[in-house]
C-alpha cells in the first residue's frame, strides 16, 4: 500500500527498484496488481511490463503525489544503493528482503530520516512513529539557530523492522 493508499502524501513510493533476479517473476504481477498505477521505467522494465513507458531521467528525481510510479530493474543491492544515493529523497527509504544481512546493511549504508525493512514506507508519519501531529517534515540534518551544544548538533534518524506490516 506504500503507493496506492495515499498517492499524494510524502511517504507515498515513488520509486521501486526491483532486483533483476525477481524482476521476470515479480514485474507482470506487480503491474497486474497495480493496475490504476502509471508506470514509468526503465528499458528492462518497459520490455516486462508492455503498458508501461519509458522513465526520464527526470523520474527518477520527482515526487509525482499521484498514481505514478517509477520502476528500475537492478542487478543487487549494490545497484540499488547506487541508485539510492543518487536519487534518493533522504526523506524514507525501504527494502524488502528475506536476507537479514542485506537489510542490516541496507540500513547501514542508506541515508533517510526513516529506513524501513520489510514494511510500508507510510509508516514515515508523526503519529505512527509517536510524536503527535507533524508541523512538517525536513530532510536537513542541521536544524539548530543560535548558540549550540551537543545536542543540537545531533539528529535523529529512525529505523523500522517489519514483517511485511502495511499502514491501514
């Protein structure tokens, strides 16, 4: 549901990468499932997927807030990662995967105010994580006016581990 649950909010997906060695098997059904979804990707997806069309390199920068979605096939988490650090939006980053070591190190290495394994980036809200109402969000690491301590230089970054958990 991280994209067609609330399309316009900034939690919502905008980019899926897909490990090319899924990428056959998961692709027809993802589109299939996902058919009120725009789909833009890249060569090898628009070669699984027929009904989806090319992606920009534009795309890969955008928050599109409606039912659009971008879709990269990748050769492993270090292509995603790549792609990630490139493209990111330092706002939510996920990754679903049955390898503990490649969520640990997915975790370590991506740079988000929320990293999610194996759950919805939707849970990225105030009320989910327990703070309340949200004034808005920032994905800027310094915050701080003023005279600064120790704890001002600090920020936090929130991780979250699931079992396929979905925001309702």
């Amino acid at each position: 549901n991280a994209k067609v649950q609330r399309p316009s909010a900034c939690n919502a997906l905008e980019t899926l990468l897909v490990d090319a060695a899924v990428a056959e098997r998961f692709l027809p059904a993802m589109a299939d499932a996902l058919s009120e979804v725009a789909l833009r990707g890249c060569e090898r997806t628009c070669a699984l997927v027929p009904r989806a069309t090319p992606a920009t390199e534009e795309d890969w920068d955008t928050e599109h807030l409606a039912l659009v979605l971008n879709v990269r096939v990748v050769e492993g988490l270090d292509a995603a990662l790549t792609h990630i650090a490139r493209h990111g939006s330092l706002h939510t980053e996920a990754i679903v995967t049955r390898d503990k070591a490649k969520g640990q190190r997915f975790v370590r290495e991506v740079d988000a105010s929320l990293v999610l394994v194996n759950a919805s980036t939707r849970f990225n809200d105030g009320y989910q994580l327990g703070l309340g109402a949200e004034m808005g969000i920032s994905t800027s690491k310094l915050h701080a006016y003023g005279p600064m301590g120790l704890e001002e230089l600090c920020t936090l970054r929130w991780v979250a581990h699931g079992e396929g958990q979905i925001r309702k």
